[in-house]
C-alpha cells in the first residue's frame, strides 16, 4: 500500500509534527516508571508494532507500556478524537476516561439522547 501522513507528537518529531508510514497510530503510553500516561502520536512500518498489525484489531488497551493505543489508516486520522471515540465506545473504561481528561483543552462531548 501507498503511504499515509500521519500527527506526530513532539516527542517523537520534535517540531516537524508530522510523519509518514504504513499506517497511523495514537494512544497513552506510560514511560518506564511514569505515573501518568503521555499521548503519542506517530507513524508506524507494518512490522513495527507486531499487536497492531495483524488481524482487525484497531485498537489494543494494556499492551507494553500502553493503557490503549490504536491504529488507522488515513491521512492524519490519528487524532485525539479518534482515541476518544475508541475508548468511548467501550463501556467499561471509566478509568481511561478519568485521565485522559487531563489532556484534553476541551470537555468531554455528550452523548446525545
């Protein structure tokens, strides 16, 4: 397949931002011995993230140092939002949910009746 672009946060690229490869990813990584979670956001090879390549998993949570990352395949699809509505859609991750608010300049969006 083509290449796609992707976010990239500015651990990873410094201040280029973004970057390209097989695929797109985003989620909150603990570093070794952190406390609280860092969002990341960059761009993968196929065979560079082994969990995320195979099968139809979009997204896998508490997997080697990530409480959840996910993987897309559109240009810049790795947003914020896109990780959002990934744990959203789980029902039972409340915990996630609770920190991840720290990271985010806007509240929660509310569900609509």
């Amino acid at each position: 397949g083509g290449q796609v672009k992707c976010f990239c946060d500015r651990d990873s690229c410094d201040d280029n931002l973004l970057c390209q490869g097989d695929y797109c990813f985003i989620g909150l990584r603990r570093e070794d011995g952190g406390e609280t979670p860092k969002l990341r956001q960059h761009c993968a090879s196929a065979s560079e993230i082994p969990y995320l390549t195979g099968g139809h998993a979009r997204c896998e949570e508490r997997i080697d140092n990530w409480q959840e990352v996910c993987k897309c395949e559109e240009d810049f699809c790795n947003t914020f939002a896109y990780l959002r509505s990934s744990i959203d859609s789980r029902q039972d991750r409340r915990d996630v949910v609770q920190f991840t608010k720290q990271d985010a300049p806007y509240p929660p969006v509310q569900t609509r009746p």
